[in-house]
C-alpha cells in the first residue's frame, strides 16, 4: 500500500525561526539603509547639477535668456556663486525615511521657476521670467537603485 511520510526536525526549524526573526528585524531596522540611500541621493542631485544639468525625469533645463547670460557672463543655468550646489544636503534621516533639502534662498525660485517678474528686466511676455529648472527629485533609475539598496539590505541581513 502507498504512503506518504512527513518528518519536521526541530533543529531544521530553529534556523528557519532564527533566519525569519533577523529578517524581520533588519525590515523594521531600516535607518542603515535610509542613510546611505540618502547619501546617494544627495550625490546624484549634486551630479545633475553639476554634469548631467537636467531635471530628475530627463529633461535638459531651458537655456538661460541672453539677457541673464550677460548679466552672469556665462550661460550656465543654476551656476552663479555656488550657493545652490553648496546648499544641498541631508535634513534629516530616520528608519522611515530621509530628506534632501537646499538652504539656497532662490533653490525654490530654480526648482519651480517664477511666474512673475519685478525690476528693470520685467517683460510683457505672459511665459514664465524664470523657467523651472527641477533639480530635486526622484529619477527611475534613482528609484531603481534605492530599490536594489533595500533588497540588498534585507537580504544581506541589514549588516553594515
């Protein structure tokens, strides 16, 4: 007659048991992991910046106006004194999540661009004075890499 046997050794089940409590800890013990995702975050924002010169989807940012270019005596949009790339960095970092932040006065004028204009060099025109230069923010490939930072991190146990 066919049977069918089933066997549990508790030593087999003890390590399954120790395996799935370090996973679990490592899962709620993400701040490791937070702070090196935000390391690599504040990397790749200083990159774009300073190589890449496009928002985090992709897109170059607009050319600067000739008039801005003569006033800057150069056509590098987000460059003038450094402040802005100086002004980047980590704000606060948790097991729950990061912040990149700038302490640029004009980062929020270059992130959103400005709509309206005052001065000498006000225009007519309705469009933008100041486009939206996006350099804070999330590309694929950075939601890509943090991905992979965390598989890693719990597969690895979460050790440093």
């Amino acid at each position: 007659m066919p049977s069918l046997s089933v066997r549990v050794e508790t030593a087999t089940l003890a390590r399954v048991h120790k395996r799935l409590a370090t996973l679990l800890q490592q899962a709620t013990n993400l701040e490791p992991l937070m702070r090196e995702a935000a390391q690599y975050m504040l990397n790749s924002t200083v990159n774009r910046i300073k190589r890449t010169r496009t928002a985090p989807d992709g897109e170059r940012w607009a050319a600067l106006s000739d008039i801005t270019a003569q006033l800057k005596g150069h056509d590098r949009p987000l460059f003038q004194s450094g402040g802005l790339l100086g002004g980047i960095r980590i704000a606060d970092i948790s097991s729950d999540g990061f912040m990149i932040t700038s302490d640029a006065p004009h980062s929020s004028y270059m992130q959103r661009g400005v709509k309206k204009m005052r001065g000498a060099f006000k225009s007519k025109r309705p469009s933008p004075q100041v486009p939206a230069r996006s350099f804070m923010g999330f590309s694929d490939e950075n939601v890509r890499r943090i991905g992979k930072m965390l598989r890693d991190h719990i597969k690895k146990g979460g050790g440093e």
